[in-house]
C-alpha cells in the first residue's frame, strides 16, 4: 500500500511540474510574440507609435488559424468571439490612424488621446483576455483556463490519495483521530 502511495504523489508532483514548465514556456511565448506590442502601445507617448505597435498586435493574430474560433467549447458568444474582438480591435486601429491626421493642438485631438487611453486601459482587458484564451486553447490546451484547473485539482488529489494511503489508510486516521479525541477527554477528566 505505501507504494502505491508514493505512486500517487509522484504522479502528482510530476503533473504539476510539468504544467508549471509548460506554462512558464506558454507565457514567455504568448508575451514575446503578442503581447509585448500591446504592452509597448500603451506605454507610447505618441499616437503613431501606439498606431505601430497595435499594427503590429493585430498583425500578429491574423492568418494564424484564430479565425472562427471563441474563448469557449461550448457557451460561445459573440463577446468571446475571436472575429467580433478583432473587428474591435481593428476599430481601434482605425481610431488610431484617424487622430495621426488631426491637429496636434485641437481640442478634438486631446478628446480622442482621452478616449484612446480611456479604452486602453479599461475595456480593452476583457479584449485581450478574449485573445490570450482563444491563443492558450489553440496552443496549450491542457493549460487553457478550466482545463487546467482541473489538471490541478486533479493532481492535488493524486497527492492527498497518495498521503492518506501512504499512512495506512482512513482507517489509520480515523483511529488516531479517534485515539486523540480519547486522549483530549483523558487531559480534560485528570
């Protein structure tokens, strides 16, 4: 039975291990080659560099087979829509190239860098959570939102199975728990 056990945590530990490794490889992937350039957009000062750098962004996703696809398996809404979030996001670069072509001392300009950074730092988050997932599904689908949850769960339990029966069993902690409770009453009585 101890074995068995340690069959059971090693198989956990081992999971868990390689879904940390494989996470860490995504994230790195995932930043490098998307985004870093909607990161460095919204630290640009200027409107033609926040233009570049969301160029680049959008550059990135298309032709890769995202088209079509949803942050989801089965509840799909337009919202986790890949093809509706860069019809979006392309709203965006749009924008961007309209306010390259204003007066840089307009009212009508510091309105619309208002609304860029606005949208920025605001609603475009649930945007990007759109994106990174439909990416992590298609590229990590064991380490894709609930999925990976439940690989966790999943080995968490290996190793606490892998514990109880490493110890001999519930009977075993049943009976410690019980002769413990014995000895709690015995310290209460003298």
């Amino acid at each position: 039975m101890k074995k068995q056990g340690v069959v059971y945590i090693s198989i956990g530990i081992i999971g868990l291990i390689v879904m940390i490794f494989f996470a860490v490889i995504g994230n790195y992937q995932y930043e490098r080659d998307y985004e870093s350039y909607w990161n460095l957009a919204v630290k640009a000062s200027t409107i033609q560099q926040k233009a570049e750098y969301v160029n680049k962004f959008v550059d990135g996703f298309k032709g890769k087979g995202y088209e079509g696809d949803y942050n989801a398996i089965f509840l799909k809404t337009p919202d986790n829509s890949f093809d509706k979030n860069l019809e979006a996001l392309e709203s965006l670069k749009t924008r961007l190239d309209q306010i390259q072509k204003m007066n840089v001392s307009s009212f009508e300009y510091q309105t619309a860098i208002q609304q860029i950074t606005a949208q920025e730092q605001g609603e475009a988050q649930e945007m990007l959570k759109v994106f990174s997932g439909i990416w992590w599904k298609k590229n990590y689908f064991p380490l894709w939102q609930w999925v990976a949850g439940f690989e966790v769960a999943f080995c968490l339990f290996l190793i606490v199975a892998g514990l109880i029966i490493r110890e001999g069993g519930l009977k075993k902690i049943n009976q410690a728990m019980k002769d413990a409770e014995r000895q709690r009453l015995l310290n209460k009585l003298g």
